[in-house]
C-alpha cells in the first residue's frame, strides 16, 4: 500500500460477517490474528480453527500473534492451519531458541514480540534467528486501548537495536500516527478498532509515502 505495511486485527473485525469483514480489508498487506490463552492475557480470542477458516476467505498473510503462556505447544497446530507468520512473546514461558527453530523449520515466519514495560535488550539474542520483531503500544489482551506515547522511543531504540529487521507495532494506532511510527522506524502496523470501526474503510487515510 505504501511504505508501511497495514495488518488489520481481526479481534477487533465483527466475527458475525467474518467473510464481509474480511473482504473489507483485502487491500491490506497481511492480516493479524491475536491468539489469547486466558493465561498470558486475561482474555480468551480463538484458536487453530479459527484461523484455519480465515485462511479459507482470504489469499493475504495471516500473521499469528501467540499471546499464549506456552507457545512451543501450539505451532503445529497453527501451522496446519494455515498461517504464514508465527510470534511469540519474549516474556512467555520455554526455550525461545528451539521454538523460534521449530517455527522456521515449518516453512514459516517466526517473529519475538514483547510488552510495553519490557526493555528492548531482552530480545538482543534472538533477533539474528527471527523475521521480524513485535512491540506492543498498549498492554496486551483487549482491544481499543489508546497508544502510549513512551512506545515512540522505544521504536527508535528497538530500530538502532534491530537494525534492517522488520518492526511491527500493535495497539492503539490511527492514521494520524502512522507518520510518527514511522518515523521512529516501524515497518508494518496493526490497526484494529480504528481500522474496523470505519464503515467505508478510507484507505487513503491509512497509506503514508515518503515524501
């Protein structure tokens, strides 16, 4: 679409009109499905099913964030199910390197996310065997929070950190703030509400070109 890369949430789409919420953003560059165990996060989302009938409506990306406790034990599932990207949190429990392995090893993208209040050297380690990397702008496990400013600095670092590697950032973005993501050194967005909530999607107000 742009320079930036729109990964609509379906967390926030509305489940009951799946496929005309979903056809809604084929204009998108990837979709992202928010996994939640009610463990890691206080919510509870979906799981493998759900993903594998998204797979089914749609040719796009499906990028699988795994706000799970225990993510080791659920690639193969996802997988099968049709996704194309896998993240997992640096704060969950396991070995990240044998997952992150395992993940890769089944033809697919693996990505290391992190919260908010996480310092951005937790993940230093692992960033030369991932995809790519996630930083969430609000607390994870519900939608329709309001972005925390603080996480503009921390983009930065995490681009000075990171180097070339992808960073996507996830909660509480709006059009207006795809310039100062950016600018920071996000590569690809994740808008949810803001995103769902437009009847008309107006997709001009979520593409950004260099100028």
């Amino acid at each position: 679409m742009g320079n930036i890369k729109i990964a609509p949430s379906l967390l926030a789409a509305d489940w009951g009109h799946l496929a005309t919420e979903v056809a809604r953003v084929e204009q998108a560059d990837l979709l992202h499905l928010d996994v939640m165990d009610g463990h890691f996060v206080p919510n509870i989302s979906f799981g493998p099913n759900f993903v594998k009938t998204v797979r089914g409506l749609t040719k796009l990306p499906l990028s699988v964030h795994l706000m799970v406790s225990r993510p080791s034990e659920l690639i193969e599932d996802f997988v099968h199910a049709g996704a194309d990207k896998l993240t997992i949190h640096v704060e969950a429990e396991g070995d990240h390197y044998r997952t992150i392995s395992a993940i890769r090893d089944s033809g697919i993208e693996a990505g290391i996310a992190m919260s908010p209040a996480t310092p951005v050297g937790s993940v230093e380690e692992l960033l030369p065997i991932v995809d790519f990397v996630l930083l969430m702008t609000v607390s994870p496990g519900f939608g329709g929070q309001a972005f925390i400013p603080q996480m503009l600095e921390k983009i930065s670092r995490m681009r000075s950190l990171a180097g070339q590697l992808p960073i996507a950032v996830d909660g509480g973005i709006t059009p207006e703030l795809l310039g100062d993501v950016a600018k920071a050194g996000a590569n690809i967005v994740v808008a949810g509400s803001a995103l769902f909530r437009e009847k008309q999607i107006n997709w001009n107000r979520w593409q950004l070109y260099e100028s």
